[in-house]
C-alpha cells in the first residue's frame, strides 16, 4: 500500500480571516490547504507531500510530536490577508497528524469473501473531498451494504 501525503485536520476556534460561511483553498508548492467553516468552527486540513512515497508496514505511525515539528514547519504558510497557518493551529480544538494512503485494489473480492471501504479503496481525502463532493468514504460502503440484502 503506497502512500505519499500525510495530513494534519483539525478543529480550530475562528481567526480573524475566516469568516463563517466560507471555504478556502490554499495551495503551495508540495503542501495544500482546505479550511471549511461551520457555526462557530473552523475544520481544517494540512496536507503535506513526503520526500518520498513510503510503502505497507514502512508507511508510519505518527506521534504528537511529529505533529507539532510538521506544524511549526508550516506556523509561517500565508492563509489570507490576516492569518498564517500559527493563528489556526493555536486556535486548535483538537488536531491529529495521519498518513495518506492511496490504493484501489483491482480484485476486491474472493468467492464469498469482500472487502468494503478503505478496505477496498483509499484515496487522497483532499482531492475527493474537492472534486467529487465529501462522504464518498462513508456513503459507498454503506450503499454497497444495503444493495446486499
Ligand atoms: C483526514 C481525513 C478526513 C476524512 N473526512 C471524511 C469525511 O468528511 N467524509 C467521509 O465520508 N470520509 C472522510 N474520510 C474518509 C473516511 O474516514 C474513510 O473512508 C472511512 O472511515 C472508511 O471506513 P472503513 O470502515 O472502511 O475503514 P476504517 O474507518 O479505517 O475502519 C477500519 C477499522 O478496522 C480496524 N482494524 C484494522 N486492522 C484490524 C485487525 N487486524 N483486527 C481488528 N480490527 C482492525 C481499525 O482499527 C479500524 O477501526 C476522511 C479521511 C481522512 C484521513
């Protein structure tokens, strides 16, 4: 299972330059941003691109602190007129760093046997969510599921 981007998401309290209401998308070279807001939150992500892709058991388990290393590494990122990615991150709720992994298996069942969800395909979250509309992780499993019985 290969994977080349991690991600922070996370909850934040509001900024100066987010106003609810309204979605950002902020791209720099080998990282992006997608920040949405909702009644009196914002919900953000951070995506990162590795070094280099790592692979199955050599895909990594993050810590908090390498959370705290990758945020600080972007604290200067520009999000607006008034914000950096610091005034975000230390208006944080709560916030959590995870590998990207990206696969779609070709075979997805054997006999009796299938595999659903993540299980069965993994895409990049900021680009699905982008493109082709948010709850697709959640929704195809589920319409897999009642098309079953
Ligand atoms: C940052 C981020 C944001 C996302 N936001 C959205 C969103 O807004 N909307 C959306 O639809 N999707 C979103 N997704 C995608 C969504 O989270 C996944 O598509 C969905 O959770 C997949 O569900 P699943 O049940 O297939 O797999 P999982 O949620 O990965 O569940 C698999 C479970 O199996 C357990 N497990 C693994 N190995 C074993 C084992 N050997 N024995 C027993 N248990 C085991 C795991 O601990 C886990 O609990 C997001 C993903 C990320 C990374």
């Amino acid at each position: 299972v290969p994977c080349t981007y991690k991600c922070i998401f996370g909850i934040s309290h509001p900024t100066k330059g987010i106003e609810g209401g309204t979605n950002h998308i902020v791209m720099g070279k080998g990282y992006s941003y997608l920040i949405l807001t909702g009644p009196g939150k914002i919900y953000w992500f951070l995506n990162v691109k590795n070094s280099e892709p790592t692979y199955g058991k050599g895909v990594p388990s993050y810590t908090v602190e390498d959370e705290r290393r990758l945020a600080e590494q972007h604290f200067e990122d520009r999000l607006n007129e008034y914000d950096t990615f610091r005034d975000m991150y230390k208006n944080k709720i709560i916030s959590r760093l995870t590998p990207l992994h990206e696969y779609q298996w070709k075979r997805w069942y054997f006999g009796r046997v299938m595999t659903i969800g993540d299980a069965s395909h993994k895409v990049s979250y900021p680009w699905y969510l982008q493109y082709m509309s948010s709850n697709l992780g959640t929704c195809r499993p589920i319409r897999t599921l009642s098309q079953c019985h």
